[in-house]
C-alpha cells in the first residue's frame, strides 16, 4: 500500500467526515475507529491540526489531533489567530460602545484582536483621525480600507495569510463585503455572514472555514454572537484596557476600582488626558454591569 502520514487543519466536518488542508490539498476524511467511541463529533473542530494519513485520491484517515492554542465558542473553531472586528467608519457610524466590549471579549477568548475600519470611501476624513488616535494610542493593530471600492486591503491580506481568523461586528459593517473583496470568486451574498447568527436559524455546529487564498482561513460564521460580557472578576476588568496598565500600581487602594475613589491614578489619568475618557467611560459601563450581576447572581453561576 502505498500510505503516506501528513499534517493538515480540519476546515470542516460534516456527516461523519472531515475535510482536511494539507499541503495545499483537500483530503476527505474518516475518523480512526478509536475516535468514534466518543459519539461527539464536537470533540474535533475547524481549526483542529491533524495528522492524517493519506489513501488514494483524496481520501484519508484522521490518525491524530495535535493539542488546541484556544477555542472560541462562538462560532466553534480550534487554533483562532486573530478576530478581526469589523466597524463601518460611517453608515452606520460606528457604535464605540460595540468596539471596546468586542475589544474585552477578544481578549478575554485570549485572541489577538485587529479592527476593521471600512467604508473609508465615504468616512469624513474627521472620523478616520479620530478612530485611528483612539486606538492607536492603545496600541491596536487597525487597518482602514474600503472593501466595496477594494481600496487599501493589502495591509489586511498579508495579516490574514497562513492564520486562521474570525470575523465580528455588527451587521450592516461590510464582513460579507469584505470577504468577497479578499478573495473574488467567493461571492458571499452581501448581509450572509452576519444572517447566519443574526437570525439564529442556524446551528453553529457546522462551521466551516473558508479559504481566501491557499494559506489564509476565515470563519464563515462571524464571531461573538452574544455581547455578553464573560464572567471577569470585577478586580479583572481593568487588565482588558491596556492603557490602564501604567497607572494602576499609582492608586491609593490596592482595592481600587477606579470609579469613585480617593486618590485613584487611574482617574487622574483621565483627567490629565492620559487615557481617553471614552474609554474610561465605557470601562465604567462594563464595571457597572458585572458588579450588578454579581449582585444578582453571586459566585458559582
Ligand atoms: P455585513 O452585514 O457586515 O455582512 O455587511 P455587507 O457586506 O452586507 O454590507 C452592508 C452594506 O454596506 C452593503 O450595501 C454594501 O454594499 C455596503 N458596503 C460594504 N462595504 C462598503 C464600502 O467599503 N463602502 C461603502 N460605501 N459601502 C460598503
Ligand atoms: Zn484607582
């Protein structure tokens, strides 16, 4: 027989097999017997590294999954390199309160966020300094471009190769737009990616990733359906706003929330126009939310 072993990436599964990229190809899967035993075919996601043993034509045999970086939940995919969150500069206009709960809940998934700044083509040019300083400052990797002129994506394509990347925002953002744009012969119908979890009409339990190019893979399902805020410690939340960082050694309690305490470094910071307020402001709102939930459900939800 003429069997040889390689490592590919699962892109999907699907009735019992699984379709496997390796080397550039597609490989139809089966499950080694010992892997069935387990009746979940959840145990294997999109994303998951496999070893596969290739048989003839395009078929093979998953012998092997290698161990996960992360998981997301939303939609379910294994080994996600970055979330690329989707914002329209203008129509609609951004929602900042939207972005930085994103920004929380990337970093919380312990994924790499990068934002999307599109329709730039009828953005004022006030509004791309703006955003652009905003998180900048915060030290966020951003990109503005036009996915329906196909303006500026290069900066993007060469981020999105060889990863596996989500895609989140709200609807109406440009996501299906954009992908369409990054690889022509896609075509997405416009508003799909976000129908899928806007309506819940699907199940996630078929997700698929698909190829932009050879080495760049994208989630068809956009990421973070629920805007939730995951159960962070209230003591936890200033460690998703990086521009924090530098100040919270200064407060006078190590306790210190930063919202109404005397003698807080990180209030000062605000007010010395070191840490945009709108962003202190949206940390306020998100502390006032898990402060009251933990009210109304404490420990052990
Ligand atoms: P989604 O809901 O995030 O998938 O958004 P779509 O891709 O469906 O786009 C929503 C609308 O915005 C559509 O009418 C698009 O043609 C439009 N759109 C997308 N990208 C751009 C852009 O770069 N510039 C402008 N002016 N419109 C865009
Ligand atoms: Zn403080």
């Amino acid at each position: 027989m003429n069997q040889r072993e390689t490592e590919g990436t699962i892109i999907k599964g699907y009735s019992g097999f699984y379709y496997v990229l390796a080397g550039g190809r597609l490989h139809t899967c089966s499950l080694r017997g010992k892997f069935r035993l387990k009746g979940d075919d959840r145990v294997f996601l999109p994303g998951d590294r496999v070893r596969i043993c290739v048989l003839e034509g395009d078929k093979g045999v998953i012998e092997a999954v290698l161990p996960r970086r992360n998981e997301l939940l939303r939609p379910p995919v294994a080994n996600v390199d970055q979330v690329l969150l989707v914002f329209a500069l203008a129509s609609p206009d951004p929602d900042f309160v939207l972005v930085d709960r994103l920004l929380v809940l990337a970093a919380h998934a312990g994924i790499r966020p990068v934002l999307v700044w599109n329709k730039a083509d009828i953005a004022p040019p006030e509004r791309v300094a703006q955003v652009q300083a905003l998180y900048r400052d915060i030290g966020m990797d951003q990109f503005v471009l036009s996915a329906r002129q196909g303006e500026n994506l290069e900066g993007l394509k060469g981020l999105l190769e060889d990863r596996i990347s989500v895609v989140a925002g709200p609807s109406g953002a440009g996501k299906s737009t954009l992908l369409n744009a990054l690889a022509p012969g896609l075509s997405l119908k416009t508003g799909e990616v976000s129908a899928k979890i806007g309506r819940g009409r699907h199940t996630t339990r078929h997700v698929e990733l698909i190829r932009l190019t050879s080495g760049a893979l994208v989630a068809d399902t956009p990421g973070f359906s629920t805007l939730y805020l995951p159960d962070i410690p209230v003591q936890d939340l200033p460690g998703f706003f990086p521009e924090m960082a530098p100040h919270l050694g200064g407060c006078r309690f190590t306790s210190c929330l930063h919202k109404t305490e005397p003698d807080c470094a990180v209030i000062k910071a605000v007010e010395a126009g070191q840490i945009h307020r709108q962003r202190y402001d949206h940390y306020l709102m998100f502390l006032n939310e898990l402060i009251e939930r933990e009210r109304q459900a404490p420990k052990g939800r």
